[in-house]
C-alpha cells in the first residue's frame, strides 16, 4: 500500500510548502503592477533593513537564489585561488555542493574531524600545520556549518573558542547557516550572539529550509569584506532581475519573527518524534537532537516497510544510520502516524518469529 501522495516527507525540510506568512507576501508583490529590477526595489530594500534590524548591526546584505551560491560566492569573497577553507568533513560544503565553493573561490577544503559534526580545534590545528609554508594552500578561513549536518548546534562558547583560534592566525570565520534559524531557536540566544559578536564575518542565512520557496541572504558583518560582492553576484549568474520575488517572501519571513516561530515548531517537533520513536517504537537515536534533524539505526526490512507504506526517507550513514526532518509544517498527527506505522511493521515481524 503506497500512500504516499497524502505523506508528510522526512526525507528533508526542502520538501516542505511555503508558509503562509511568505506566500502572502509574494503575494503582495506580485500585486504590484511593477517594481524596479535587479534588486532596486522595495521589498529588497525592506529585506536588508529587517535583517540589518534583526542583526543590531549595519550589515551588507544580498540576495542569492540558493545556498550553494551562498556559500561558494562568500567563501570566494573571503579567498584567493591559492588559500584553503578548513570545514568539518561532514561538512554540506564539502559533501552536499559539487564542489562550487572549490570552483568559485579556487581555495582547497581542509577537511577535519570533530564528534558529532563539529570541528575539533586540535583537528584545525592539525590541519594547519600540515600547510607550514607556499608549497601548500594558505589557510584563509574557517567554515562553521550552523545546525551541523548531524543535527546539532554549535554553542556560543565553542564558536568563540573557534574564533580566537582563527584570529591568531589572521582567519576569517564564514558561517553556512541553512538552518541557523533553528540554532538561534535552540540556543533561546539573540542572532547577533550567535554571529558577529563572537568574530563571525560572513552568515548565509537559510530561508529554503525555513519556510520560503528560493532565496538565500548572505550577510557580511564587516563592510569592507563585501566590497564589489555584488559585482561577484552578477558574474556568477546569482543577480535576479526581478529580484522582489526572491527578496518578498524574505519580508513575511521575517517580520514579527515569523522565522523563529517556524524554526520552533521544527525543533520541537524533532524532539517529540525522537522521544516518540525512543519510548514507543524502541529506536536507537544516534546522535543528540538539538535542532530539526533525528539520526536513527533501523533495519532494512522495517525500512522498506515504511518505504511501502509512503514515508519518504533515505539513508545518511552507512551501514544503517537514516535522517529524518522536521519543518514548520510537520503536525502532531504526521509524527503520530509515522511511529504507528514503525510500531506496527515491528509488532508484525515479531510475530513472524
């Protein structure tokens, strides 16, 4: 029995819809009989201004249509073609993104380990010392992924930790934050605590993942590292000429933190199915649940029974580590339905045996 059609899919929080907030606001612009082009406009002007008001700070900010141009156009903003960026090796950067951040900025990916998704200061280190002088890429920055790919949130404390490290050897600090929404929800803590205030220099703030359709900002902290970064936007294919259809959604998102109440509702529905899924259905949970993502073992069989019953979900880690995803549209109801299923596909093989 395939059901899929009417599923919620864990698979990720890109499948959700758009939230209402932001389709009434495209809405509006759309309503509009028309607007200056490439960024000219009010909404995008109304974005930058939320964002600078979001921030408490005077920050320069651009609108992209994806995250890889995110992260691939600020780290090339930040790099010469003969530095290096040391990130995570779960990093979406070095696994998720075809390798743009390498072809954009021409800089190598350093890649290091860390528990959990996060980098280990000893592992920078390492890493550092492994490229002592011109016969090896320069390290130029560290790249924070913010919730990491397993899930989990950097502290405050440990991302300051990771910029005093960094400032000591004159590195810059760029943050993927495709779900920094959730970290900031996880951490109850103000964005700019999270960012700037603890040496942060570049953000790329998700909203895909957060309820809009397309669109991501990037947002520089210091004004001289954005210099002619628009001119990078353009080269690069990233300058949308109708851009108040990138940037309005941006608008409903933000305003009375529309933003953060969605990436609250994700995270504790994250939790709730993690609990669920550990009481009811006796799942192992794999690494801890900070954000909108729950690793978990399961077996083939039960994976191909829920696959059977329309529950969208792949594998993250082999041999049996699955992710499952949260968004601002999941429902009590959705997670509710799924752990029925769990619950009853094990029930049945017990019986079998």
């Amino acid at each position: 029995m395939n059901r899929g059609a009417d599923r919620y899919e864990f698979a990720s929080d890109n499948t959700a819809s758009i939230c209402p907030e932001a389709w009434d606001a495209l809405q509006k612009a759309n309503a509009d009989k028309a607007a200056s082009s490439y960024g000219d406009d009010r909404w995008t002007a109304q974005v930058r201004q939320l964002v600078r008001e979001m921030f408490e700070i005077d920050c320069e900010v651009f609108l992209v249509f994806n995250g890889t141009a995110a992260n691939a156009l600020a780290l090339a903003q930040l790099c010469q073609p003969f530095h290096s960026v040391i990130c995570h090796e779960h990093a979406h950067i070095e696994t998720d993104e075809c390798g743009a951040p390498e072809f954009f900025s021409g800089a190598k990916l350093l890649l290091t380990r860390g528990a959990n998704g996060k980098i280990d200061i000893g592992e920078a280190e390492a890493a550092i010392v492994r490229q002592p002088e011109l016969h090896s890429p320069k390290p130029r920055a560290i790249s924070i992924t913010q919730a990491t790919e397993l899930g989990t949130i950097y502290t405050i404390n440990e991302i300051r930790a990771l910029n005093e490290f960094a400032r000591k050897r004159s590195l810059f600090i760029h943050m993927d934050g495709a779900r920094f929404a959730n970290a900031v929800a996880s951490l109850g803590c103000a964005p700019k605590a999270l960012t700037w205030e603890i040496g942060v220099d570049v953000l790329c703030f998700g909203g895909t993942k957060n309820g809009i359709g397309a669109g991501e900002l990037v947002i520089f902290f210091k004004k001289e590292l954005a210099r002619e970064f628009d001119y990078r936007v353009k080269q690069a294919g990233q300058l949308a000429s109708k851009m108040r259809f990138l940037a309005a959604p941006w608008v409903g998102l933000l305003t009375d933190a529309v933003w953060l109440h969605n990436a609250e509702h994700a995270n504790r529905a994250s939790r709730q199915l993690a609990e669920r899924l550990r009481s009811e259905a006796k799942i192992d949970i794999v690494f801890p649940v900070e954000a909108n993502a729950i690793f978990l073992r399961m077996s083939e069989q039960l994976v191909r029974g829920l696959h059977g019953r329309g529950w969208d979900f792949y594998k993250f880690i082999e041999p049996e580590v699955y992710r499952l995803m949260c968004s601002w549209s999941v429902t009590e109801a959705d997670i509710a339905d799924f752990v029925g299923d769990i619950v009853a596909l094990k029930r049945n093989e017990e019986a079998k045996h």
